[in-house]
C-alpha cells in the first residue's frame, strides 16, 4: 500500500487525579498520536512516552526525533504491505520501541481497515469480552488508599495493583489485606528496590499477592533470578522485558514466572504476539499492562490482550479512570460483570474526534 502522508501530533492530557509512583506525581500525560494516511485510510496509532526519562530512556523529543527524521521517510519511501513487516522495515533504526511502536499500530489499524476486519481479528485474538483491572498510585495516606481501592471494587474492576516504593511498601500491604482480604491484589515497585531489600520483599510472601512487579533495576535479569529464588511469590518483569530475547533470557534463567506485555515497550504489535507465544510456549501467563494510553493506544492493548495466553486481568481501565474527555469515542467503560468489551468495528474500532485532539496538541507535523 502507498504512504501518502503522515501525522505527527504531541499531546498533553491532564489527568482527572494525580498519579504517582517510584519516579514521582505526574498530573498531565505525554504522547505522540501517529496517523498514517493510504488511499483514503487512516490509521491511527499512540507512542505513550513521557516528557522525561524516568519509566523509559524514550521522551517526546527522542521520539519526535526518531520519527521525524529516520523512522516516517524510511515509511514513506516504501511500499509496505502489512503491519506485521514495521519491524523488518525499522530494523536499521536500534532501539527507539515505542517511537517505532506508534507507527507500527498505525499501520496494523490501517491494514485491518483495509480488509474489512478489526484489529482483534488481524492479530488473530478470539476472545471479545476482557477482565481488566485497575493501577492505583502512591496516595498521601493510607486510608485514602483504602478508600479507593473500596471504589474501584465497588466498580467490579478484577484485579487492584498498587504502587510500593521504600517507605510505602510492606506496611501498606498489610493494610490493604487486612481490609479487603480477598481482593485479587498486586505489588508493581517500578525498579525501586535492589537486592539488599530482600528480606522487606520476602516479607510480602504474607500477603497472597499474584505478583510483584519489577522489583529491582529497570534493565536487570540476573538479580531477579537470584531474588525470584527466594520469593514464594511470583516475580512478574515489566521494564527488563524490551525484546522477544530479553524475554527468552529472563524465562531461562528463572528471573520471573509472568511477564507484563506493554506492545509499546517491547516494539509494537509484532514483538508482543511473539513474546505471548514465546512465554505460552514456557507456561507463564502474561498480561497487558498501561502507560496511560489514550483510546487509541487503549484500543489497540485490548485487541493484543485478547490472545488467549493474557490470562491476568490487565491494567486497561475505563476512559474515565485517567480522563475527563478521552480522544476516541466511543469511550471504553467497564461492564457490569468487570470486563471490557473488545471494539469489533474495522481497525482499532473507534473513531478519533479532531477537536479533542485539537484541545491537547503542542505541536504537530505532516510529512512529507
């Protein structure tokens, strides 16, 4: 198919609440939304990177950047088929995943659009109805903790993970297991602990947590297998896992039982299917995680996380938990029973409302 041109749009969404982990209190969300332009199509994809590097070295200039000047002209100037072919026609850019991944979706919705189809069909996913479950950050007490994991399973969200860093951790806990001792519950440090905090993550052994998430450095294996050895928790890796190799390397070493699929962290759609069927493969189960999308990228983690090896209800909240107004209608909301309904229309299954893109752009580019 024949690239006409390409959008390039900056966003910056204000959140409802503030949402803080290890790396500190955000209030606006940063991304870069793609639209891919061919014979009267569009597709639509999200790169979800922060202003600054914190969760991941990409940033809306690295990104902006690797776009701009190599990954859109390199786009342009061919004549790509398929979605599943971004990875072999970006292979010469190195690293770079979620700048590469934002235009991959785009080119997988452009595709499924194409032949009539949803994205969940074109990735091969069956399912059409998801659990999910919700991402509670750092709150500035523990009642108000309490209170709002009370809310968010009064909505019958699935699954509650919580952020822990040192000093809000074990404690916190405790406290969330004494009150509501039944709760499907999780940990995710966001790399904040190292290996001489052991005995403080073994002590969450206590607490029927289903994982913690990436306790320690941001791109360690090695020390996770040594920690993984010591928990009878399941260590889950988030931040490690940037390739189908790292995920092969932390599954042969022991370094983790689950694995958090994030299709913008690993490279796109293409990496994250081989990393499903890499872990299903080894029987560890995964699940899809956020970077506080926007519906666009939303849409397309659920099409992903409908694979039948996502078996752990995901962080793919409700468009109201993070916004005001999201940018796609419609807006995904959680059915009575605590799942999310997988869009079925053509391509990612939700249209994108320019005059809401309009209200949170920074700046934009069309090429050529």
């Amino acid at each position: 198919m024949k690239i006409e041109r390409v959008e390039q749009v900056y966003l910056k969404m204000p959140l409802k609440h503030h949402f803080e982990t290890s790396f500190g209190r955000e209030t606006h969300i940063h991304k870069i939304v793609l639209a891919v332009h061919s014979e009267g199509l569009v597709g639509w994809g999200e790169t979800p990177v922060e202003e600054l590097p914190h969760y991941s070295y990409e940033t809306v200039e690295t990104a902006w950047h690797a776009q701009r000047d190599e990954l859109i002209p390199t786009l342009l100037a061919s004549d790509i088929e398929h979605g599943a072919d971004a990875p072999d026609l970006f292979k010469r850019t190195r690293g770079h995943n979620m700048a590469k991944a934002g235009l991959e979706a785009a080119l997988w919705d452009l595709e499924a659009k194409r032949k009539g189809i949803s994205l969940r069909e074109l990735v091969g996913a069956t399912r059409d109805q998801l659990p999910v479950g919700v991402s509670i950050g750092v709150q500035d007490t523990v009642p108000e903790l309490l209170e709002q994991i009370g809310d968010f399973i009064e909505e019958g969200y699935q699954k509650i993970k919580v952020k822990i860093k040192p000093g809000w951790d074990a404690d916190v806990i405790g406290a969330i297991r004494a009150e509501y001792p039944d709760v499907p519950l999780m940990a995710d440090a966001n790399s904040a602990y190292s290996l001489d905090d052991a005995a403080m993550l073994r002590a969450l052994d206590a607490y029927r947590l289903i994982m913690i998430e990436q306790p320690l450095a941001y791109d360690d294996i090695l020390d996770h297998a040594v920690l993984q050895a010591q928990l009878s928790t399941p260590v889950c890796l988030d931040e490690s896992i940037t390739t189908v190799r790292r995920a092969q390397e932390a599954l042969q070493l022991k370094a983790c039982r689950i694995i958090n699929i994030k299709p913008a962290r690993v490279g796109g759609i293409s990496a994250a299917k081989a990393i499903h069927d890499l872990a299903a493969a080894d029987d560890a189960p995964v699940w899809c995680g956020g970077l506080l999308e926007s519906g666009i990228g939303r849409a397309a983690n659920l099409a992903v996380a409908a694979l039948p090896n996502f078996t752990i209800p995901g962080d793919i909240s409700a468009s109201d938990r993070y916004w005001e107004q999201d940018i796609v209608e419609p807006a995904f909301v959680l059915n009575d029973d605590g799942t999310m309904t997988v869009p079925d229309g053509p391509g990612i299954g939700v249209e994108v409302l320019r005059d809401r893109l309009a209200m949170y752009t920074e700046r934009q580019a069309v090429y050529p």
